[in-house]
C-alpha cells in the first residue's frame, strides 16, 4: 500500500480584526521595546565587543583579541574582589532573607497599631543608601559610636570595625539588613495568602507554632523565597555604594568588592575595555548561579495553588 503523505497544516490566517489588534499592541510596547533595545542590548553588545580591545574612552579602540581575559585571570586584585563579593553574598542574601521572613510575620499580626508597626519596619529601606551608610559610619565609629558604648556596657573592649577587613564587611553586611523591607513586603503578601483553615486545621491535630511554620508557612512561601533570593544574589553581586562610601575599598582592600574594582578600572584607571571583560565575567557568575540556584529549587519549591 502506498503511504498517503499528510500535508502540514498551514498557520490559521488571521483576520483584519485580529491584525489590527496586534498592530496596537505593538504600538502600545514599542516605547518597551525601543527601551529594551537602546538601553540594554545594544549597551550589552557594544561592551562585550569593547571587552576584546584597549580602550581608554578617549581614542578610538585598539583590538586586543584575548589579552584583557588573560590579564583577568592573572589579576590578584580580581580574585580579592571576587572573594570579597562571593563573602558578602553568601552572608548578606540568606541573612537577608530571614530578616526578610521575621519583618514579614511581625508586619501580619492582627493588632490594632498594625500600619504603624509596617511603616516604621518599612521605613529602613526607603532611606537613601548613602544616608544609611553616613549613619553606620558614626554608630561604629570607635571613639563616640553607640555600637561600642553598648559592647563597653558588657565590658567589651572598644573595636575599629571599619579599620578592620573582617569588621568592615560584616558592617555593611548589617547595613544591607536595613533594606529588608521591600522583601519583607513581598513575603507580607504571601503570608496574606495562606488560608487561615490550614492553620486551624494543624492547630487541632496538636501542631505548635513552630511545626505549623516549618510545615505550612514556609513550604507555601517557597516560590517568594526564590524570587527573592533571585533578587538578592542580583543586588548582592552588584554590591558597590556602601563600600565606596565607608571605606572605598578599605582597610588593605578588604571591602574591595567586584563592582568597585569595575568601577576603578572604568573610571579611575582609564581602562574600559578591561572594566567591560570585568562586566562580562561578572554577568557568567550571574547566570551560572541563577542556574544552580533555579536547579536546586525544584527539590523545596511548591508551585501549587492552595484553594
């Protein structure tokens, strides 16, 4: 028997009606679009391209091939700064988080000065950055801040935070901790999500509070946990303006962070085709541990809807 070939079937025309409709739309996110393609394509490409030469800002580029990527790897002030950074992120975002977590349940009890307890809780990371870090730098200042009038209290002896490596890290490591609010909003809503029958329902199986939270709120707030740790390792690689501001990469380049040392290369060193391998390095470690992350979060996250 011969074999009767079907033939694909053609893509529903669409009609004037539909055809018009998409011209709108089209219309409508062009201004997106032409957004999209001017202020981040195109800088994208344009830098990755600039990565392969030696460009000062000021003369024209001079191809360079492969040499500022091997220069990279062979920069001891690279790898401090990565270190600095992957220190900062691996600290700041899951502290962040939980900070994020607590602001939230306090943020949902059922009192009567609930809005005022959200606006002062929120309050923190609304402030300018630099404010904050100004702020930070006379609390621990070593001679008249009241972090070590409080630790004197306890007979503590007096410590220079920021004129230490560790020390200046952990400060702005607390400092991002000002700026949970805008997760803990997040998590707000997902709390404002969960139904109170659950809760009832493991309060009369004997479940305490700490069960019902391990066992009902955090595996419902998974999905806003991911987002937000998705957010945080983007902010946290990017870290720059508080370390700039407080000790500019101080003491002894601790606080060197990866964004700082882009920004030196760029800016005070004249070396924008080496700032711009700097960003697209930064860009893979972005992406490799978005990946990671995104693959270890199929094992806890919970994507169901609770009806």
């Amino acid at each position: 028997m011969l074999a009767v070939k079907s033939s694909p079937k053609s893509a529903p025309r669409l009609s004037r009606r539909d055809r018009s409709n998409l011209v709108k739309g089209l219309l409508f996110i062009s201004p997106w679009i032409l957004g999209l393609l001017i202020f981040t394509i195109y800088p994208m490409i344009y830098s990755i391209s600039l990565s392969f030469t030696r460009y000062s800002g000021f003369k024209s580029p001079v191809w360079l091939g492969l040499q500022n990527y091997g220069r990279l790897f062979g920069d001891s002030l690279f790898w401090l700064s990565l270190s600095n950074t992957l220190y900062y992120v691996l600290w700041a975002v899951p502290v962040g988080i939980v900070v994020a977590i607590l602001l939230a349940i306090a943020m949902n009890r059922n009192v009567r000065e609930v809005s005022i307890y959200r606006a002062i809780l929120y309050l923190p990371s609304i402030l300018p950055a630099f404010a904050m870090a100004f702020i930070f730098i006379v609390l621990v200042n070593p001679q008249y801040g009241i972090v070590n009038y409080i630790f004197s209290l306890f007979g503590a002896p007096t410590q220079d935070f920021l004129g230490d490596p560790l020390g200046a890290k952990n400060v702005i490591i607390a400092l991002a901790q000002l700026g949970a609010g805008n997760a803990a909003l997040i998590f707000l809503a997902g709390l404002r999500g969960i139904p109170d029958t659950l809760y009832d329902a493991a309060r009369i199986d004997g479940a305490g509070t700490m069960r019902r939270f391990f066992s009902i709120t955090l595996p419902l707030l998974s999905p806003i946990i991911l987002f937000n740790l998705i957010t945080a390792l983007s902010g946290g690689l990017q870290i720059f303006q508080q370390a700039y501001i407080m000790t500019n990469g101080g003491p002894n380049n601790g606080t060197l962070f990866y964004m700082l040392y882009l920004y030196r290369n760029a800016f005070a060193y004249a070396q924008l085709g080496y700032a711009c391998a700097l960003s697209l390095i930064l860009f893979i470690i972005g992406l490799a541990l978005a990946g990671v992350l995104f693959t270890v979060s199929q094992r806890f996250v919970n994507y169901e809807l609770v009806s």
